[in-house]
C-alpha cells in the first residue's frame, strides 16, 4: 500500500523518524508521499525525501498559503519539481471555507500552478473547500492529470472529477459517522480504477482505531483500506493491488 497523503512535518514523526518509518512498514505501508503546504516546507520536504528510500514528497503552495505567492514562486517549483522524487504540483487549489488567505490570493496560486503543471508534465495534488464550483471551473480543458486530495463530496461532485479525469484520495473521513453520510454514498459510485488511499495524518485518525490514539499515523492506512473494501463490496487483496496501479499510473510508483 501507499499512503499519499501525509503531513510529515511533525515533530511527532521527525522527532523519531526510524521508528515511524518502521512503523508504518509493519503495517504494510510501502511508501509515503509527503504533502507540501509551501515552498519552505517543500525544501525540507525534499531534503527528507531524498535521504529516504520510502518517501515522496509534491511541490507546491497550499490555498491557506496563497498569501505567500510571489513572482519567484514558478521558478522555485519548477526547480524542486527537477527532483526524482517530486512526484506532483501542489497541495493546491481553493479554500473558501476559511480564507486564510483571500480568494484572490488562491486564485492567483492557483492559476500559476496549473501553469506549471501543464508545462512540466507533472500531476496536480488538489485541494478543495467550500470552492468547488470554482476550482472545477479553473481545471476544465486542462486535461491535467492529479487527484483531489481528501475527498469529502457528494455524488455529484465526485461525478465531475471523474469527468475531468482525476483520482479520487479516500481518507478516515469515511469512517466519521457523525459526518460521512455523502462520502458513503458517493463511494458506491466511485470506480475502483480511480481510488487513492491516504490518511492526512496527523489529521483525520480512523474514529474505529482502539486504543484512540492522540494523533494520525500511516499505519492506520490499512484501517481506511478495509472500510473502503468493505463498502464497495470487494476483496480487500483487489482493491491494494488496484490502487498500487492507480498510483503507478498517476505518480509513477508502485510498492
């Protein structure tokens, strides 16, 4: 399995790297593909990645980050994304649920890193909040390929990313009764061809792990894998080995 969604700039991670690479190899997790939030964090990001055989990591600014865009900001991708183990542009897009940085800021980052996609080749890592017709409306005609990162929608929307030819990321979102009712349903109609597994961690913890733990992990992974298997009526063995090619196709990876 491959987790490719984690926020490893943790000091609940780094503070214990061999230990947590360890871990999440036990449970069956091969690799990881590290989220990057800007550019600070996609150096450090690559720094890791580079001296660790398991770890990917994208490249990009994040739409609560947009604020810190700047007109070196292309030419600083662009550069990171020349690393073998940069695997995609991003974690963009929009987020008009909180606005950290205004819709003019995100739109603008947003924009230019599409840019950068299209002309590098590389896949998108997508965020969405809140902004859905929006960034929807920015991504048709682009025929970028990408993934919209932690998907939490209804049919509908996930009817339209799969239009515009995008992966689908499944996190322990799914397993949140108090909150998952659209996601469930919408899994029904989401082709096993299109599924990516990942955990946000340190976000986003299976609500079903017992003992609770204090924070997400990818060893979890397997967790959200199994409620997807078993939600979607298939052998869980299947659905590993579909979405080891899913990510082979989009990222170029496999464990």
């Amino acid at each position: 399995m491959i987790d490719i969604g984690v926020n490893i700039q943790h000091p609940f991670y780094l503070d214990d790297l061999e230990q947590f690479i360890q871990d999440f190899s036990q449970a069956g997790v091969k690799k990881l593909i590290c989220i990057s939030s800007d550019l600070g964090e996609t150096r450090l990001n690559q720094q890791l990645c580079e001296q660790n055989q398991q770890l990917y990591f994208t490249a990009g600014v994040h739409p609560h980050q947009a604020k810190t865009w700047h007109q070196e900001s292309v030419c600083s991708i662009k550069k990171l994304l020349q690393s073998p183990k940069c695997l995609a542009v991003g974690e963009m897009g929009l987020d008009f649920d909180r606005n950290y940085s205004t819709p003019e800021q995100q739109i603008t980052a947003l924009e230019a890193q599409l840019a950068i996609a299209k002309e590098t080749n590389k896949p998108v890592y997508l965020h969405e909040r809140k902004a859905f017709t929006e960034l929807t409306a920015r991504l048709r005609d682009t025929n970028l390929a990408g993934v919209i990162h932690c998907f939490t929608g209804d049919q509908e929307q996930l009817a339209t990313y799969l239009d515009l030819g995008l992966y689908v990321g499944i996190t322990g979102w799914l397993l949140d009764e108090r909150r998952n009712s659209e996601l469930v349903e919408a899994l029904n109609y989401l082709p096993l061809d299109r599924i990516l597994l990942e955990t946000d961690a340190p976000y986003l913890t299976p609500r079903n792990v017992r003992p609770r733990p204090k924070r997400n992990h990818p060893k979890y992974l397997p967790v959200i894998a199994q409620a997807i298997a078993v939600q979607k009526g298939v052998d869980l063995e299947q659905l590993i080995q579909q979405t080891n090619k899913n990510n082979a196709d989009l990222f170029g990876i496999s464990d």
